[in-house]
C-alpha cells in the first residue's frame, strides 16, 4: 500500500458536491470495509499547498496524480452517482486528516471524479459533517494522509 501526504487549507467549494448522490456501502456491489452507510452530503475542500509536494507529484495538477501513483479502495459507476453531470465513474480513497493547530486526527475519504478538472484541491468526504465534527474553518492548514 503507498501514501500520499498533501499539506493544504480548507477553503469554500463551489457548493455543487451536495448535489451529487455518493452511494452507501449497502449500495454498492464490492465496497470496502469501511465505507461508510451513508455519507454527509457535500465535501470539505482542501487547497494543496504547491511547495509541499513530493517530487514525484505532478505540480500542475497534483489531486489527479492521486489516480496515477494509488490504488482506490473503492470505484463507484457513473450510473451509480445521483446527479452526477460528468456522467463519469468516481474513486474514493482511504485517508486521514490532521489539524496540527488543534491537534486532531480523523478518518475520512479523498474523493474523485475520473475526468474532474479540479486538479489542485481535494474533496474530502465522510459519514460526518466534517466542518462541524472537527471545529475545521476556511483558512485551517490541515494535512490530508492517502493510501492506496
């Protein structure tokens, strides 16, 4: 299994991820152990700091070499994603949070459409309203753990 580590800051998404249907473990047909039931609707965005990448991360676009160098621990069709206007399958890796400011840990999951163009933040999802669950607020550096 390998790991990525993205330094960043949580900032404003553009409001659209609450739109999109993700799919519980119950829906799914091989879904990993962890994957939640249910998910929180939306996601918590983190803006990847450029100068904290490891080399062999593309800098142009470093959330879609999460694609390239980890393997997903959970695919999801497109015709599985409600309101999904890519139309496009997504993947979903197991990953790890921590705010260094307050000293908090916790589980959650990058998530990524294959053909979004979003190539320098992450979106981050869980069972849990992140933001409120983990005190999290535009402008906290976080580090955002992938494996895979």
């Amino acid at each position: 299994m390998g790991m990525l580590s993205f330094l960043g800051k949580i900032n404003d998404g553009i409001g659209k991820h609450g739109d999109l249907g993700i799919p519980g473990r119950e829906e799914l047909q091989d879904p990993h152990t962890d994957w939640p039931s249910k998910l929180h609707p939306g996601s918590l965005n983190v803006a990847i700091d450029l100068a904290w990448l490891p080399a062999k991360v593309d800098r142009k676009k470093p959330a879609r070499d999460v694609h390239r160098l980890l393997v997903p621990a959970v695919t999801i069709s497109g015709s599985d994603l409600k309101n999904n206007k890519l139309n496009e399958p997504a993947d979903a890796w197991r990953a790890v949070m921590y705010k260094p400011s307050s000293k908090v840990l916790f589980d959650c999951w990058v998530f990524r459409r294959r053909d979004s163009g979003i190539g320098v933040q992450l979106e981050v999802v869980s069972d849990k309203p992140l933001r409120a669950s983990y005190n999290l607020s535009t402008g906290d550096e976080v580090i955002v753990m992938v494996f895979g």
